[in-house]
C-alpha cells in the first residue's frame, strides 16, 4: 500500500516521488534528505560544545594570566624595612599604598610595576630597580649598582 503524502505548504495530495506541489508549486523535500539532516544537526552542536569548551579554557588562560601579572601589585602594598646582611634594621623604609604613592623614609613619590621592574619616582629623581620576592622579603637591585636592597614586609 502506498503512503499518502501531502504538501506541507498547502495540504495538496501529493501522487508519487514529485519534487514540487502541483497546487503551490513549492519544492518537496523528499524523507531521506530531511532524515540526513539530523546528523548534521548533532555535528553542529559538538561543534558549538567544542567552541564554547575553547572559549572557556581561552577566559581561563586569559584570566590566570591577568591575575599572575597583577598579583606583585597586591604584594608589594604595605610597609616595607630595609635590612643588612645580618638581617637588623638600617632604618630605611618604604610604604608602598594602593593609590601608587610611595613612602620614603618620609619623602613622598609615585611608583609603578611593570614587567619585574619598579620605577619610583619622588620629586628629584626617578630610579628604576628590578624586583623579586623572596619569602616575606623584596630585594631591589638597580642596574650598573653591585649590592641589592633587601626589604622585610612590617605589617
């Protein structure tokens, strides 16, 4: 027995394999065209599954990077003690604050971090040092200077 079709645009009774509606004249996608369309349906979804998992992992990245390149920011803030090689105080000091001022044994200046490297500046000079953290120490070393500057954190 043969099934009936009919358009699905006007309703028209539909005699055989036709590929257009003789009533509307709009084209008829035969079954097997419409059923292998379901497979890309599913390949387009792993596809956006696949994409949303990339741009997850790129937000990832991107926000690691972000919060490993500002993070000496946040580390440095507070009050800082110079210390000799022994370890006791020389007396200097330095404060760094969140609004990027600086406070140097009472002489107030800016300061900025970048790439391993500090600049600050006070009213007379601007002196860039190189920075690392060591434990609860920060060591500056300014170029063509031999010995480094060694700095216990205060609370």
């Amino acid at each position: 027995m043969e099934e009936k079709k009919f358009c699905p645009y006007c309703g028209e009774k539909l005699v055989g394999d036709v590929r257009f509606c003789g009533k509307c004249g709009k084209r008829i996608t035969p079954l097997s065209e419409i059923a292998g369309t379901g497979g890309n349906v599913k390949n387009t979804k792993a596809s956006w599954k696949i994409i949303g998992v990339l741009v997850l992992i790129a937000c990832c990245i991107a926000v690691g990077i972000f919060l490993y390149t500002h993070t000496d920011n946040k580390r440095i803030l507070g009050r800082w003690m110079q210390v000799d090689e022994s370890g006791e105080e020389t007396g200097n000091s330095l404060s760094f604050n969140e609004d990027g001022t600086v406070l140097s044994n009472g002489m107030e200046g800016k300061y900025e971090m970048y790439n391993g490297e500090i600049d600050i500046y006070s009213w007379t000079e601007a002196q860039t040092f190189e920075y690392e953290f060591s434990g609860n120490r920060l060591i500056l070393t300014q170029e063509g200077i031999d010995n480094q500057s060694v700095f216990v954190k205060r609370e």
